[in-house]
C-alpha cells in the first residue's frame, strides 16, 4: 500500500462509529452500493477485512479497530481545523482507554488516574473494569492502551505485552473503633480468631495474606469474601470484620469508611502495575500515570 485514499478512509470511519452501512448512508447522503464499493477498495488496498458481520450489526475485526483508531485521530483533528477556520478556539482532546483489573482497589485505581484528568491538554478517559485476562485480549487488539492491575502479565497468557511496575506497599488492617481498639492489642499476634472480611481467591492480597498468616499460625474467622474491593469495605464499615488495604490508601480508606488502623503488615507486599504493548511508554497520560505512582502514591506508602 504506496498511498491511503482518505476519502475511502472516511467512509470507513462513519460506518464504524454508525455501526451500519444503512445508518451511514443517512449521514454520509450516499448509496449503500457506493459504500460498500469504498470499503472493499480499502480493504483492498489495505490487504486486511476491517469488518465482520454480528446480526444486523458490523464489528470491527482486530485490524479494523487500530484502522479505527487512527481515523478518530484523523478526522477529529480535520473537525478540530473547521473550527478554528470559522473562529472558534482549538479544543483538543485525546483519547485513554485503561483496563482496570476487577481486583484493583477502586481508591488505588483513582490516585492513579486522578492526574490524567488535571493534564494541561484534555484527556477522554474510558475506564473498562473487568478480569485481567479478558483485558489482556483487549489490549492485544489494540482497544486499549493500559491495563492497570495488582499481577503481572500471567504466563499462560499468550500476549505480547510488557510489565511496567508502578510500584509497592505494604498490607494495613483496619476496622470500626470497636473492633479496633480490640484487636490493636498484641498486633499481629491478635488476628488469631478475629472476625475478617477478604478479597477472594482472584487477589494477589489474599494469597499473599494467606501465606503470610500460615507462616505465623494465625486463623482469623472468615465472614465473607469479595471480588469488590469497594464492597467489602461498606461492610467493614458496618462493623462485620476487619478488612485489609494497601497501606498506600490507608489515610484515604480512614476517612471514607471512618474506621481505624489496627496495624500494618509489612512483610505482606502488594504490588501494582501497567501492563501495555509498548516496551517504553510514550503515550502523555500514561506517563502521568506511572510518574504519579513513582513520585507519590508508592512513595512512603503514599506518605500516611
């Protein structure tokens, strides 16, 4: 492919966001034959299918969606132009799409992101929370550009992808002022039989907890196991057990769910990071992302 015909690339572009050749037809005040002929003389041209048919509907294939992504890029700078041409100011706005691993504290995933947000050019940011390894496949066609998560990058998952620590901390236990100052006494030694709230087995926390406590001989009193970082925390909050954070969020967890420190656990290390098909990260927000992980929220256990 010597040269990109932009008008075929355009159409491209509508039919994608539309979702069909018919709706695009609408928009674009063209044939459906027309159409049809643009995007196999792109896909010609290209030596790739963009589309593949589900129901009624077009979805992109893997190739379709980095086309696609580029296109937005394109057209929404040609759109930008026709503004400033009428008089109107530049409004540029850039693009972050991150996989947020489901076993990622939501606090830990906010103080990582909140800088994207305050970022002197405006950033859309599209936040997709759910298994790694689904996000992992995400990733590996390219609709997202980051994946935040508590793992590395599996080895049964077979994506070429890199690992880029953010950083580490140590494990705090916290609880209502009762539960508290009860189990404060003899810390960690106490835990013994005390009533606990825990991640599932998907977390590296719990495993890393449960290795840590089989080494000490202690048995806590299991009443219940979350997925949701942020829910098993309302109910620690109802007084049900005590529940764990990385001590990065400690002081931010304290005055949300207004419970306690009962202590901290420094042997158990939570680690957290960027996962992306870049050996290097080059893209603006990501590198807010991983400087504000490097410069504070890591630093000193986010300076509690």
């Amino acid at each position: 492919m010597n040269w990109l015909n932009y008008h075929h690339l355009h159409y491209f572009w509508v039919v994608a966001r539309e979702g069909t050749i018919l709706r695009a037809c609408d928009r674009l005040h063209l044939t459906q034959p027309a159409i049809s002929k643009q995007l196999r003389q792109l896909e010609q041209a290209i030596g790739e299918k963009l589309f593949k048919r589900v129901g009624r509907h077009l979805a992109l294939t893997e190739t379709g969606e980095i086309v696609y992504r580029y296109a937005d890029e394109i057209f929404s700078i040609g759109e930008e132009l026709t503004e400033v041409l009428r008089g109107k100011p530049a409004r540029r706005e850039s693009r972050l799409a991150v996989g947020i691993a489901d076993v990622l504290p939501k606090l830990i995933a906010y103080r990582l992101l909140e800088p994207v947000l305050r970022l002197p050019d405006s950033v859309h940011l599209i936040c997709d929370e759910r298994g790694l390894v689904e996000l992992l496949g995400e990733l590996a066609q390219h609709r997202l550009d980051v994946v935040l998560s508590d793992s590395p990058l599996p080895p049964t998952v077979n994506v070429r992808a890199y690992n880029h620590l953010l950083g580490e901390c140590g494990v705090s236990i916290l609880g209502v002022a009762g539960l508290a100052q009860r189990f404060r006494r003899g810390f960690p030694a106490s835990l013994d039989d005390a009533p606990f709230l825990l991640p599932t087995q998907k977390s590296m926390m719990r495993r890393s907890l449960e290795h840590w406590m089989q080494a000490q001989g202690i048995r806590p009193e299991v009443r219940g196991e979350f997925d949701d970082a942020a829910l098993m925390q309302v109910f620690g909050q109802a007084g049900t057990g005590l529940f764990p954070v990385p001590s990065a969020v400690e002081k931010d967890t304290c005055q949300q769910y207004q419970v306690q420190l009962v202590g901290r656990l420094e042997a158990v290390r939570e680690r957290f990071y960027a996962i992306s098909v870049e050996r290097r990260l080059t893209h603006p927000a990501v590198k807010a992302i991983t400087q504000t992980a490097y410069d504070s929220l890591f630093r000193e256990d986010g300076k509690r």
